[in-house]
C-alpha cells in the first residue's frame, strides 16, 4: 500500500498555461507534469495562469490555482501578496516572455517582482540582442530580482553578460524540453496518415509572417520538378494574437503562393492546434524538417526541438537557437529569408538518402538530454541551489513490460536492439532468457495477467532448447535457431537462478513449475565444476529461492560447499584496504557478497554474515560517491593498486547492486541498506555523471549504458531485464510500503 503523503512544498509556475493556445504555456504544461511525475508528493507544482485581459476564461484543470490578467498590473501586485501568505510555497519560476505580460516590454511584471517575498527564478524563453535602453533596463530588473536565470543556449546566456550586465553566476543553461518518445522510421506513420511512398517535408507550429514559410514555398518548384513525391506540410493553426489582428492574411497569401507555382499538389495545410500524439505522428511521418524562421534573434524553438527529438533531420535558417542545435551532423543551416539557400539544401538531402538516414539518427542521439524527465531534474538541482526543498520522495516508475515483450518473438527473446527496434540478426542468449523468466515471473506473481503465461513458457520451451544431455546450457542461439558450443559458467549459473526461482513459486500453474524443476535438477550436476565465483553466487540465488520451499538436506549441502567455496575466496584475498572475493572488480560484483547473505539467513553462520557484510561495505566505498551510485565502468574495469575504470558503466551493475542491498535488508534489517538500494536505483532515473535517465519512461527500455560523454541508446535484452529485476526488487512486501509508484 502507498503511504498518504501530504505535500509540503509547491512551486509555483507563473506562466500561460493549456487550453490557451501558446507554446509556451505547453512548455509549462510538460514541465510541471515532468516534475511532478518525478517529485511529487514531496515537492509539487502549481501555476498562475496569465489570461490577455479580464474577459478572458479558459477552462483550466486543477493544476491552475489562481489566474491573473496579464494587463492588470493591480492583479500582479495582489497576486505576490497572495504568494507571500502561503507558507507551502517555496519558490516561484517564471516563464518569460515578452509578449505575455502587460505593458511596455512586459514591464507590468515588475511590481510582482517588487512585492513578492518568496525565491523567484526567471526561466527566458527570449533573449534579445542589441536592445534599446528600456528594455536592457527591465530585463537587468528582472535579472537583480530573480536568485537565478535559466536560458536555453549559450548564446542567450552570453547576451544576458554582455548586454545586460547580469553576473554569470547567475545564468543557468538548461535544454528546451521534448518528449521522449522512440525512435521509429517514418513508412508506417505516412501510411497511417495516407501519404504512402511519399517524401514528407513537414512545418509546423503557429502561423505567423516570422514564420517564413513562404520562403520554402518558392523553394519547391524546382525541388518537385527532380523528387515529384514531394509533399510539404504546413501544420498548425494561425497564432491566436495574429488571427486577432489580422485573421487569416498570412495564411491566405500563402495559398495563393502555392496556387501561383502550381503546388497544389505538393503543398498541403493542416490548419489545427495539434495535441501531442498527433503532433508526433505527424514529426515521424517526416523525412526532413524544416524551420525557415525570418527573425535570427529568435532564441528557443520548441518546434525545432521537437523535430529533433523525433530523430528527424532539419533545414533551419541561421537563428541564434538553431546555431546551438543545428550541428553539421544533425542538419543543414541557410540564411534567413533565402529559398535558393533552401532549394539548395534540399535537393542535397533528398538526393543522398543514406545521409538523410545517418543526420536521423544523429539527431535522435544528440537530443536526449533533452527529453522531459532530463529537463525536470535539472530544473529540481537549479531549484535546490536556492530553496529548502526536500529531497525526492522516494518513487518508483511503474512496471513496464513493454519493451521486453516487444523483444521477445515465439522463441525466446532477441539479444540486441537498435534503439528501441529489436535485431533479430544477433538472434539470442541463454542469459537473457534465463533472466527474462525471473522478470516474467516476478510480475506474474504481483499482477497475474493472462499474456505474462505465454511469456513465461516462451522463456522455458528456450531454457529447454538450449539444455544439453549433461545437462549444462548452450548460451548464443543464432537467428537460425544454430546452438553454440560454449558452455560459459555464468551462463550455468544464471540459469539454476532462474529455474530455481520458477521451481518454487507456487503461484505458477502445475505445469510450469514441473518443468522448470526438470531442468533445474538436471542442471544441478554442473555445480561442482563452477569456478567463477559470480556462477556460484548465481547458482546460489537459485538454490536459496528452491530451499526456501523446498528444504531439502542433499540440496543443502550442495549450498553450504558453495558458500564455503565463496567464503575461501573472500579470506584469500581480502586485505584490511582491500575486502573482496578477487583481486579486480568487474561486473555483477555485488552477487558476491549477497550470495552469503543468502548462506547466512539459510545457514545461520554468523561468519558468512561477517565476509557478506564487509565485501558488501568495501564494494559499497568504491562505487558510492557522493550520495551518487558510480559503478565500475567496464572500460577497464578496476583491479588492486591500480585506478578504477569510471565510464561504460552497465545496467546490469546497477541492477545487481539494488538486489544485493535489499536482500541485505530483508535479511539484516539495517535500513542503511535500504537507502543505499534507492539511491543505487537513482542511476537508471539520471542520478549518474551524465545526468541523463537510462531507464525510457516511453518505451519501457533500458539503455545500455553510460559513456563518459554519452549515452549508449540502444535497448537491449540485458539492459532492460535488468532495469526490471531492479525495478521488481521493490516489490517484495517487506519493502515496498516504504516507496511511492508514479
């Protein structure tokens, strides 16, 4: 059950705010609900809705608690009145931009400014460059005001030093928000919006003249003359405030450019504000973005981001926002205002089908810190440098089986991903499945829903196929079904552990624990030729999980050599600065200690407690800095006397980590380890050097691991699965009330 929890500490978000139609107000939407995704209950978001004037309604949802008009600089007053009495509020961030505030250059935001008692931090969707005095004097108002500022690339940041004189300590750059969302090939979407074998060039996002579209529009004569499948799309409705002034006018002239130059059918108009499935299927139904924006002061654009985001390529005129995103790799930049420029970039995309494939992927890649959950935290760190706001709650995602089933075929489950698309050239392994089966299980046992059944036998009918005679198990399966010859001990290990725990769950059907405890006795004949002491630690989860069940003297006995065997390693080699089974650390290292945890809670002998306890202590002192889980990158790993490898850090190490701690607990009791398995599953939420979440909220995949610079984005099968043990791992009665579930 999930504790009542009741919040204590709200930001405020002053900004406009959905079913206003404005891009920033979906910023804020996107924002808040990232945020508190992540960090309610403990800390919360709330937003101030700025309507035009005092006629102006919209039917807000319960996020909104107060609304303001924007040119009623009473109301500014009264509302940082209002803010001053809330004791729960802890901060407030503005969304600035200057068309959203009363008076000249949005000045009617300054006596908020001058009222209000609590933190302000002043988010700046817009820096402009060489500005006239007044304005350089209400932006340094706001900057003196607010305990800090949050811009959205360098350039802006450069602006706000030089131009406006605010300290550069004050200046934090974070990324514009995108969804995350997978990386998928365009054909299905355009089939799916009825544009099949056609090349799609997409704009979207309000209509207005800065938008530039014409400028594409003169572009594509000769563009459709060479690629005749050529489709632009113009998607989105005309901005509010330009539909007020001038109603249709832009919108207008521009099909008229496209009746002039015979476009009528390579041109098409989308005149809908487009909530975010839509808008997405849209972007993927893209084979090249394109932002012929006038404006080269324009500072941030959601629309580009997105576009990115969605791993599409871009054509973009030289704008400050689109120079810090826009690389050579990604796609091409054109000056403002030019469609030869345009036609020209074009035609070199269209004609190299293999670069438009290669800046697809770059761009997919180079937005990930990008997406929603990234920018939230770095939002929750820019806050906590200037409020005392709590720590998060600690919450977890919720189980999603998704990408697992998604690799998983009627034979077992694939290997490798390309992202989040499974290669079913690199075909199987016997690790994966044999992990896949305990995942598979560990759910059914907490929601038995009837499609985990076929999963479950999937898994088994592959542990069967690849177990030999003797016994002992294949582990690589070619896409042809071909075993290998191999007979690795980690793979025998691995898969005792998982037959051991299907053996003896006794919520599974009859048939599926009979067949596991077949295969499972048989593979017991290879225990006494294991020698890698992650084997035996993995054998032992297995033994540990059919002894609990099952007590059985023989099989006791067989636990209690490899726990002897495990114990001698650890006495060998342990020093007093160096407490471990070997002289190195390399992958899986925290099975080790928690196998003799397992032989002590089995056993009872308070020396496996003591060997478990201090190899899992020193283990812990090299891989917890700071708070901040750091496993041993496997670029290197870390042997005795010599330095520790800290980059190519691997899910599975966080995972075995999270498992190993609460085992400990369950076992011992000591909280200690209970805060050190949070905080070792932070990893996967973005708690690493990078910043940057592993686990894909979107797909329910897993990266597969963390470089020094950058994500490794693919999802593979045992990067995923274990997110997943680590994830599940929560769930055991005697730990879960403690955590809250998204």
């Amino acid at each position: 059950m999930t504790k009542p929890y009741h919040p204590q500490n709200t930001i405020i978000y002053l900004s406009t705010y959905p079913p206003r139609e404005c891009g920033i107000a979906t910023f804020t939407q996107d924002l808040a609900a990232a945020f508190d995704l992540r960090f309610n209950p403990t800390t919360r978001s709330k937003v101030i809705a700025l309507n035009e004037n005092p006629v102006s309604m919209y039917n807000y949802t319960q996020k909104v608690i107060e609304q303001i008009a924007a040119n009623n600089v009473e109301q500014y007053v009264s509302l940082a009145e209002t803010i001053n009495r809330r004791d729960d509020v802890k901060l407030v961030n503005i969304q600035h931009e200057f068309g959203l505030f009363g008076g000249s250059w949005g000045e009617y935001l300054l006596p908020f400014l001058q009222v209000v008692k609590k933190p302000v931090i002043t988010t700046f969707h817009a820096v402009l460059s060489n500005p006239e005095e007044r304005l350089r004097d209400i932006v340094r108002f706001i900057g003196e005001r607010s305990k800090a500022i949050i811009v959205m690339n360098a350039l802006s940041r450069q602006a706000l030093q030089k131009e406006y004189g605010i300290p550069k300590s004050k200046i934090f750059l974070t990324f514009h928000g995108i969804p995350q969302t997978a990386f998928e090939p365009s054909e299905s979407y355009k089939n799916d919006l009825g544009f099949r074998g056609k090349t799609i060039l997409s704009t979207f996002g309000f209509l207005s003249k800065d938008k530039g579209i014409e400028y594409v529009i003169r572009a594509l004569p000769q563009i459709v003359k060479k690629f005749p499948n050529a489709i632009y799309l113009v998607i989105g409705a005309t901005h509010p405030n330009v539909r007020k002034e001038d109603g249709e006018t832009y919108r207008n002239f521009l099909v008229k450019e496209v009746e002039r130059l015979g476009l009528r059918n390579n041109v098409k108009f989308y005149n809908k504000y487009l909530a975010l499935d839509e808008l997405l299927a849209y972007l993927k139904a893209t084979d090249i973005y394109l932002s012929p924006v006038v404006n080269p002061r324009q500072s941030v654009s959601g629309t580009l981001s997105y576009a990115l985001g969605c791993g599409r390529p871009v054509i973009a005129t030289l704008t400050e926002y689109a120079k810090s995103v826009v690389a050579g790799n990604v796609g091409m930049l054109v000056e403002c205002r030019n469609s030869s420029g345009i036609a020209r970039a074009l035609d070199r995309l269209l004609g190299d089908e293999k670069l438009i494939k290669a800046m697809s992927a770059n761009a997919y890649e180079a937005t990930r810190k990008m997406t929603w959950p990234n920018v939230a935290a770095d939002y929750f760190r820019i806050y906590k440098k200037f409020v005392d706001i709590e720590t998060e709650e600690k919450k977890l995602p919720n189980v999603k089986l998704d990408h697992l089933m998604r690799l998983t075929d009627d034979f077992g489950i694939l290997h490798h991903a390309k992202y989040s698309k499974p290669e079913r050239r690199y075909g199987y392994s016997m690790d994966d499945n044999a992990r896949a089966l305990i995942v598979a299980v560990k759910q059914y046992g907490l929601h038995p829903a009837p499609n985990l059944l076929p999963l479950i036998k999937t898994y088994l009918r592959f542990t069967k196929f690849v177990q030999r005679p003797s016994g002992n198990f294949a582990n690589i399966v070619s896409a042809r079904h071909e075993r290998d010859n191999t007979k690795e001990d980690d793979v025998q290990g691995r898969g005792i552990w998982a037959l051991g725990y299907a053996a003896s769950r006794d919520f599974l059907p009859p048939e599926i624990t009979a067949s596991a405890k077949l295969m499972f006795q048989k593979a017991l004949r290879y225990l006494p030729k294991m020698e890698s002491p992650r084997a035996i630690a993995f054998a032992m989860a297995g033994l540990y999980a059919y002894l609990t069940r099952f007590p059985n003297a023989k099989l006791l006995s067989a636990f209690r050599r490899l726990a002897d065997r495990q114990l001698t390693l650890y006495k060998n080699n342990s020093t007093e600065d160096w407490r471990w089974f070997e002289d190195h650390l390399t992958y899986s290292n925290s099975k080790l200690p928690e196998s003799l945890f397992y032989a002590y809670d089995l056993l009872k002998r308070k020396e496996y407690l003591k060997a478990a306890t201090s190899a899992l202590q020193f283990l812990g002192s090299v891989t917890f800095e700071k708070k901040q889980y750091s496993p041993i990158g496997h670029n290197g790993w870390y042997f005795r006397y010599k330095k520790r490898a800290y980059f190519d850090q691997q899910p599975e190490d966080a995972a075995s980590m999270v498992e190993a701690k609460l085992a400990a607990y369950t076992i011992t009791k000591d909280k200690r380890h209970l805060e050190d398995a949070y905080a070792a599953f932070q990893w996967f939420l973005g708690k690493n050097h990078l910043n940057q979440t592993v686990y894909d909220e979107a797909t329910g995949g897993c990266c597969d691991g963390v470089g020094q610079d950058a994500m490794n984005l693919n999802q593979g099968a045992e990067s995923t699965i274990s997110y997943l043990l680590a994830r599940l791992a929560f769930e055991d009665d005697a730990i879960k009330d403690s955590f809250h579930t998204a």
